[in-house]
C-alpha cells in the first residue's frame, strides 16, 4: 500500500482529475497535483523498521470558488482514516486564474502492507 494510490483512488472517487508530480494533459478548471514530501521509517529498539510514514502535498487548483471542492476532499480524507496535517491557502495565481489550496497529509503503513 502507498499513501500516493490510497490519494488517488480517494480523489477519483469525487470525480477530480489528479496526478502526481505535474498536470501533463490540458488543464481543467478544477484538479489536483500530488507531491510526495516524505517517506520514512519509524525504528523500535531492535533497529528495524516497524513502520513506513508517508506524507504528500495535495495542492488542489481550482477556477472559480475553491471552498466546496477543498471540503469534499478534506471530508473524503478524513472518511477514509489520513491524517491532515497542514491546509493552507496560496493565493490566487493572476497569470492561471487558479485558487491554490494546499492540503499536507500523512498515514502509517505496517511493515506487512508495504
């Protein structure tokens, strides 16, 4: 399991175009980038890993109100057990005229689901 596929089938599920990295295909008015932030280890006394963190940046772009889609997604999240651990608005891209609003989550993965 990797937080990256559990984004994107939760994403698709509410029908809004995702990738990861970078939007390759004519952009919609609405869609959301995935950005991998950070993967570790968690290490236990006997120095083997117990479990795998994962984190990723949701920056989510959106023409026209941006409020409506950030909250079905931070309600799917918080549905589907990842924990939300920055949201923050960027700003209003003049030259795009996208809302960006990023969402910064993480989960745990057992050793055994990797």
């Amino acid at each position: 399991m990797s937080l990256l596929s559990d984004l994107k089938s939760i994403i698709s599920s509410l029908d809004i175009p995702v990738e990861t990295g970078a939007f390759t295909s004519s952009a919609p008015d609405l869609y959301i980038v995935l950005v991998p932030l950070v993967d570790e280890f968690e290490l236990h006394a006997d120095n083997q890993p117990g479990v795998d963190i994962q984190s990723v940046r949701m920056s989510l772009y959106a023409k026209g109100s941006y409020t409506k889609p950030k909250n079905r997604v931070i309600k799917a999240l918080i549905g589907a057990g990842i924990t939300i651990t920055n949201r923050q608005y960027i700003g209003f891209e003049q030259d795009t005229k996208y809302h960006h609003y990023n969402i910064d989550v993480e989960n745990v993965y057992e050793m055994e689901e990797i």
